[in-house]
C-alpha cells in the first residue's frame, strides 16, 4: 500500500510535497470535499492521495489532533512574540482585501 502521508522536518506532509497535513485536515474539518481539497492543492497530484491522507488523519486522530493543537499554541506564541503591523500598512492591506473580495477556496 501507497504511503500518501509522511512525517519529517517535526511535521506531517502530503507524501512527495511540501504541502502540510495540517491545510487538508483544516478543509475537511471545515466541509470542503476531497474533490475541493484537490482544486486548492493540485500538486497533491489526485483525488487518491487527498483520499489516503483523509484516511492518515481518520485512522490517527488522537496523534493528528495533539499535533494540530500543538501547532496552534507554537503559532499563538510566535503571534504573541511579534510587533504590531504600523496603522498605515494595516489600513493598506484593508483596502487591498476590499478590493479583491473573499478568497474561495
């Protein structure tokens, strides 16, 4: 059998990519479809790899989900660690979002 997920670098990755498990497993939670995964991330390469890497995450929760939270708190502490964006950049990344509407996914 194919392996379609593998860990390295202290992360969990699509095999052959370098697009985290953690991106699939946030879609799916969310109700994107494999089919829709697929379209977000075509260098997955085929419905089967976004299959297999479903079925990592369903057939390994209990590990998948501590290593998503623990992602979340190195996240928030690199958050928490940064300097606020300057008023005028942050209203200029405002507008440009504005201007480009919302992001399908």
């Amino acid at each position: 059998m194919q392996d379609y997920v593998e860990q390295r670098e202290a992360g969990y990755y699509v095999a052959g990519t370098r697009i985290a498990l953690d991106r699939l497993v946030h879609l799916f939670q969310n109700g994107a479809s494999p089919e829709t995964i697929l379209r977000s991330f075509p260098l997955i390469g085929s419905l089967e790899r976004v299959y297999g890497a479903i079925t990592f995450y369903l057939a390994n929760k209990e590990v998948v989900e501590a290593y998503l939270t623990e992602q979340d708190r190195l996240w928030a502490e690199a958050e928490a660690c940064q300097s606020p964006l300057p008023a005028s950049l942050t209203e200029k990344l405002r507008r440009a979002t504005e201007e480009v509407g919302p992001r399908q996914v």
